[in-house]
C-alpha cells in the first residue's frame, strides 16, 4: 500500500499532463452544448438530445464528432 505522500507527489508529476487535457475537454463540451442548443441549429442522423448525450459522455470525441458530423451547415 502506497502511503499518501508518495500518492501526492506521483499526483504532483501528472496535474500539470492531464490540466491541459481536462481543459481542452471542457471547452469542446461547453462551446458543442452551446451550439447543439440554438435554436436554429439543425443535426444530421440522431435528434439533439442524442447529440447531447454523445458530447457529455464520449469525452473528446463526442463534441469533435457533433462539430464535423453532426452539425448540418446552414
């Protein structure tokens, strides 16, 4: 069993890897969500709810593949 000051500092070493990831995640998310919902946007293939439910829970590739598939160009 790790003591927790070993657990600290390998936490310490990977922050500064996974911050900008975590970041770059949220980002996508909110600006997909945000234009999922307007209310002039039209989607391909599934409804919007589905939609909403591919970009919360599939990570980075969800709101990647909303903004190149999914949308539908106006």
């Amino acid at each position: 069993m790790l003591d927790l000051g070993h657990q600290i500092d390998q936490l310490r070493q990977v922050l500064p890897l996974l911050l900008p990831l975590m970041v770059l995640q949220l980002a996508l998310l909110l600006l997909a969500i945000v234009d999922l919902f307007r209310e002039e946007r039209k989607v391909r293939f599934v409804g919007k709810p589905i939609w909403a439910l591919i970009i919360v829970f599939v990570n980075i590739v969800g709101p990647l593949a909303y903004f190149f598939v999914g949308r539908e160009d106006a």
